[in-house]
C-alpha cells in the first residue's frame, strides 16, 4: 500500500510540475475561491491530470467527488494518492466490472451535484433517468468529449435536456491539441505498452478522420506506417487523401491490415463481415470513447475460443484457424494500456475545464437546457499563459493596423 500510494503521489506531483496554466489558475482559485460552498461532481478518466484537476477545484472551494468515466482508465495509485494525500473523495479502480462502474457514478450523483463535469455524457444521462432527482439541485454541466457532446446535442434536440452544458471538446484550446497531438501519441503509448511490436512497415487501418483521426494517422506515418484512412465523410476523406494518405471502404481496408485502430465516436465500426476478411494476426485497438466501436459479440460469435495472451491482450481464434488480437477489450487503449495524453496537452484541456466550470457556475441563470460554446476569451486566456510558460512572445497590432483591419473605405 505505501509503494502504490508513493507511485501515486509521484505522479500526480510530476503531472503538477508539466501543467503550469492549471498551476496559475489554482493560484488564483485558492485566493478567490469561486465554487466556494458549491458540490461538484466529476466522471472523468481517473489519473494524474485529471487529478491535478480535481485538485484546482478543491482549491477553488468546491467539494468533489470523483468517479471515472471508464471501467479500465483508471490509475489505482493516483486514486489513492487523491484520497490520502489531498483528502478527496475518489470511486475509481482499474477494471471495475459494470456494476462497480455504475454503483461509482452513482455514488457520485449521491452527493446531489450543484455542477457536473462528464467525460462521455453517462453521468448527465443518468442524471435525467435513473436519478432524475439529482435535476433539483445540478445548474449546469461540461462536457470533455466528441462522443458526449454528440449525446448532449440529440438530448437538446428533442427537448430533454434539462440544464447548460458546456461544450469543452470543442473549445480551440482543447480539440485543436488534445484530440490531435494528444490522442495522437497516446495512442501508441498504449500499442507499443500493450504489444511491444513495431509500427515501421506495418499496414494500419484508421477508422475516422476527425481531429482524434488526424493526430493518430500523422503519428502513424511518422513513426513508419503505411497508413489508410477510411471515413463516411467526403470532405474529411478528401483532406485525408491530400494528407497523403490511402483512403478507402473498411472492407476493403481490413484486408491487408496488420493494424486497425478506430476513433470514430460511433459503434459496429468492425463487424463480423469485416472479421471474416482480416488476414492471420491482425491486431485492433479503440481509442474511441466506448467499448462498441469493434463489435466484440461479433469477435466472439466468430471464434472458436479466445485468451488473454499479454496484460492487455486477448486472442481469438478463428474457426479457419486465424488468429486475431484485440486490445484493452475494445476500450480506449490510450488510457488502459497506456497513461492517457501527456500533461503538456491536458494542461490546456484541463485549464479550459477549470475555467469554463466557473463561468457556468456564474452565468447558467441566463442559459437554457442547451449544448454552449466555450467563450473565445477562455480560449484566448489560456493560449495566452501558455506561451507566457513555454518562453514564447508574439506580436500585436498597432494602432495604424488595427484602424486598416477594421475600416473599408478608399485609401484606409
């Protein structure tokens, strides 16, 4: 217990010292205490970052509680470390079973939340279903993610959406780095932690071509893939062509792949009709939000058998004898089998939570049960300390230049 605890601290110290615009804004949070007396309720991946997070709020005078937002993105040690280093109450293990992962969110929900901060929507969902007595009290929410923002836009859309929600994926500061660069290398921590196998020369298959997508191909093909991109999109699969990438339908894709990693927010990505196509040996990793995109039913109804053959693999076999592998169980490898994207990235991410929490704390009288947009000078904020902590000045305007962008007559 005293190592994992130590680990634990380590890391979330180590998370601490490469996050230095979360640092200045609970510098500032702990003077000015703006969630003080507020309850906040947190489904998030629990590990170092996110525990910095936690922290920032503690600070700001909020009381948390903290679930995760999937049964195997869990860091054991930073969960203890959280309890019993920083006094906070954390429901969260690695390989939690779906009852535990439900029990946690619910345990979450138990502390009625003025403010809820969601990664994937479960916790909003359940909040308007089985804890619908939780909308008493919640007055707003953000959301992390591409696939809970999708959630929350289908529930807004019919009516169902009973408080504001803050959309933090898709604030600059968070999609334009998290998703790409983030995911990007994440997801090959998890490959290369769950393989130990070369990407060089391989053929990968990347199922989306979103922000997640793109970071995730570039990666690829800088670290020596030959990389195909396949997209329901025409404009997206048009910007991956001319990226330099192969473009094409999945069932032709899965063929000759060595690899496939999907990212698309959406389910049944692979299928029994494209498992019935992979060549011996093909590997498969999500890093997707839930554990649907590779139909493991699917897997199992065409195999003969399967077991786990490294920590965080499992092989099925094949009624023609192939051999096929999936990693983290279909869930987000970056974070299963790896430890989620850097601290420099979530940094950002992490700084817009913060502050975007905050505003909603502040202005959701004036919202209605509807998905909001991050405001440009959260964005700008936070852009602007992180270049302050890398070294970085940029330029402005003067006086003459900002008088010629904003006139039009002749001779301006």
């Amino acid at each position: 217990m005293d190592e994992l605890l130590e680990k634990g601290t380590l890391r979330l110290h180590w998370a601490e010292d490469h996050m230095p615009v979360l640092k200045k804004i609970r510098e500032r949070f702990s003077e000015e205490k703006p969630l003080e007396g507020l309850k906040v309720g947190m489904a998030l991946h629990t590990e170092a970052k996110t525990g910095m997070l936690a922290v920032t709020l503690a600070a700001a005078g909020a009381e948390i509680r903290l679930a995760s937002c999937n049964p195997l993105s869990t860091d054991d040690s930073v969960a203890l470390a959280l309890r019993e280093e920083y006094g906070l109450k954390v429901y969260a293990k690695k390989w939690e079973t779906q009852e535990e992962y439900y029990r946690n969110l619910n345990t979450v929900l138990d502390m009625s939340p003025d403010l809820i901060i969601d990664d994937g929507a479960d916790l909003i969902a359940m909040s308007h279903t089985s804890r619908s007595e939780v909308l008493e009290t919640v007055r707003a929410a953000n959301e992390e993610t591409t696939t809970g923002v999708v959630r929350l836009r289908a529930m807004a859309a019919e009516g169902a959406l009973k408080f504001p929600v803050l959309d933090v994926n898709d604030a600059k500061m968070k999609f334009l780095f998290d998703n790409r660069y983030g995911t990007g290398q994440s997801a090959f921590d998890g490959w290369m932690n769950a393989t130990n196998l070369i990407v060089a020369g391989k053929r990968l298959v990347v199922a989306g071509y979103g922000w997640c997508g793109k970071g995730v191909a570039l990666r690829a093909k800088g670290l020596g893939a030959i990389v195909t991109v396949t997209e329901i999109d025409p404009v997206k699969a048009i910007e991956a062509l001319m990226d330099g990438f192969q473009v094409m339908k999945m069932e032709d894709a899965v063929r000759t792949a060595d690899m496939i990693i999907t990212v698309t927010g959406c389910k049944d990505i692979i299928t029994g009709q494209h498992i019935a196509l992979m060549k011996d040996g093909c590997v498969m990793g999500n890093v997707g939000h839930f554990d649907n995109e590779i139909s493991k039913p699917d897997l199992e109804k065409a195999s003969v058998s399967h077991e786990r053959v490294r920590d965080f693999i499992d092989m099925y076999r094949m009624k023609d004898g192939r051999k096929l592998y999936l990693i983290a169980e279909g869930r987000l490898m970056n974070l299963a089998a790896g430890q989620g994207h850097p601290a420099e990235i979530m940094d950002m991410s992490f700084a817009t939570q913060a502050l975007g929490i905050v505003y909603m704390s502040q202005h959701y009288k004036e919202m209605k049960g509807q998905v909001y947009s991050v405001p440009d000078s959260i964005d700008r904020e936070i852009a602007s300390v992180k270049l302050e902590s890398m070294g970085v000045e940029i330029d402005s305007l003067t006086e003459i230049q900002k008088e010629y962008v904003t006139g039009w007559r002749e001779g301006t």
